[in-house]
C-alpha cells in the first residue's frame, strides 16, 4: 500500500521505517526536504538505509496515498495539514498519533485541548471530507512499531466516526504487530485517549523510560 507519512521526529521515522521493512510503498513528509537533511541527521540515515523511501514535501508526500499518517507536532496539526490540502486529504484515512502537548510552562507539559474536546476531532472539524482516526498516541514511538518488546500483549486504542477507516487502521496495527485493539468508538472519544496523557507523563516520570503501557483486562 502507498503510505505517506507526514513528519520526521521520532514518531514519523519510526513509522515510516517498519512500514518500508513491511513492504509498504512510504513517503515521508516534511515542509522543506533540503533544511529537514541539513537539520536532521537521522532523515538522511533513514533514507540511506531504504533505498525506496522518500522525503518529499508534505502536499507532495501525501498525493496518491492510499493512507496518511500525522506524525507531525500537535501544536502545528492545523497548519501541518493545510500544507496537504484538504483536497488531497479528501476521502482519506488520516491515523492521528499527535497529542495535544503543551510545553509553555515546561516539563510535564499541559494539554491545549481539555477534555471537552481533543485534536482529533479539531482536525476532523478542518477536514471533513477526512476520514480522522485516532490511535497510537498513548504509547512511546518504539512500541508503535514494536508492540512485542513488552513481555505480554498490551492494549491500542482506535477512535473514529467511519467504520471503514477504522478496520483498514485496525489491519495496519495488526501488522505492526498490535493484538489487543480496542475501538473506543467515535473520534470523540480520542478525548480520553488524548487526556490519558497526563497519567501517561507522571508513569514516564515514575519509571524513567517511555518503554511500558497499559492492558485493559476484560
Ligand atoms: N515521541 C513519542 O514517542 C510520541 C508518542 C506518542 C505521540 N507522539 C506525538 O506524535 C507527534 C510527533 O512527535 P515527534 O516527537 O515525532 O515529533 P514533533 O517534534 O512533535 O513534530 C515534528 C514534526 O512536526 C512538524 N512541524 C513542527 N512545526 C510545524 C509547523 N509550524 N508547520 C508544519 N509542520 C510543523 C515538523 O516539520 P518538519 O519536518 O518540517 O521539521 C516535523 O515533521 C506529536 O504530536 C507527539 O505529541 C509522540
């Protein structure tokens, strides 16, 4: 399948890795691909490691994908996905893995959106004619991708009003190795997901490591 991936922190080029190593078509998406490889090592180490991986710009990065995945920063969602278009986004799955994070009065950040709403459904509100689905945004970057470096399945959360949208991101989290996927139901319950977030940074603080996550026992 041709996947783009918008956003080149560790969370898109995590993503985009293990969907090459699955033998997706992937495009990894970013505002300026020469200032992205002078300012990030990494891209350019990725992108020599897979041949078949591409940094393009985001509106380039998303056309013909038959799925996109925001990695980008939550604070920047918005003006992120303005950059695609809401004509090249128009009928898509978008996966959104950002969290609303707010660093202004530094560590641990606050969440831009309270629980009355969640950025999921901000971005369901700019883009209608997308199809949001909410899910990976409650774990750490290396178990997305690696779900088994835990010692026992844990649980991955999935929201979004299109049924469709949400089995064909239930099929790419099979693949990345996730078996106990939970549909909390509609985008907006990406509100709890996302306010999960402030139980998720103090287990972080706690532990001192991003590598743990929760099972829901039913
Ligand atoms: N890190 C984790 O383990 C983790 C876990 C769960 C969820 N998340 C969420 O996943 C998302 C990605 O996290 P991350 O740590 O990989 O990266 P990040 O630093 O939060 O975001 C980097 C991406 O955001 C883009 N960006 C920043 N400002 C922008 C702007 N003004 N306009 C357009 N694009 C802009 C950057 O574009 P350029 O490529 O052009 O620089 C880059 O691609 C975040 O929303 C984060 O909250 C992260």
């Amino acid at each position: 399948m041709k996947i783009s991936v918008l956003g080149t922190g560790v969370v898109g080029r995590k993503i985009a890795e293990r969907l090459v190593q699955l033998q997706h078509e992937v495009t990894i998406g970013t505002r300026d691909p020469d200032a992205t490889l002078e300012k990030n090592p990494e891209v350019g180490q990725l992108l020599a490691q897979y041949p078949g991986l591409t940094l393009l710009s985001f509106d380039e990065a998303a056309a013909g994908a038959a799925l996109v995945v925001h990695a980008g920063n939550g604070a920047a969602a918005i003006e992120l996905l303005s950059e695609v278009g809401s004509q090249q986004l128009a009928g898509k799955v978008l996966i959104d893995i950002s969290n609303p994070l707010d660093f202004s009065a530094g560590f641990p950040p606050t969440l831009f959106c309270d629980g009355s709403e969640s950025l999921a459904e901000r971005i369901q509100d700019a883009f209608p004619d997308t199809h949001v689905v909410k899910s990976l945004n409650t774990l750490t970057a290396e178990l997305m991708v690696h779900p088994e470096n835990l010692p026992e399945p844990t649980t991955v959360f999935v929201s979004g009003n299109n049924a469709d949208a949400k089995v064909a991101t239930e099929a790419l989290l099979r693949e990345l190795g996730h078996r106990d996927i939970f549909d909390l139901g509609d985008l907006s319950t990406a509100r709890g997901t996302e306010q999960y977030l402030y139980l998720w940074l103090r287990m972080f603080g706690k532990l001192g490591t991003g590598i743990f996550n929760i099972r829901v026992v039913r």
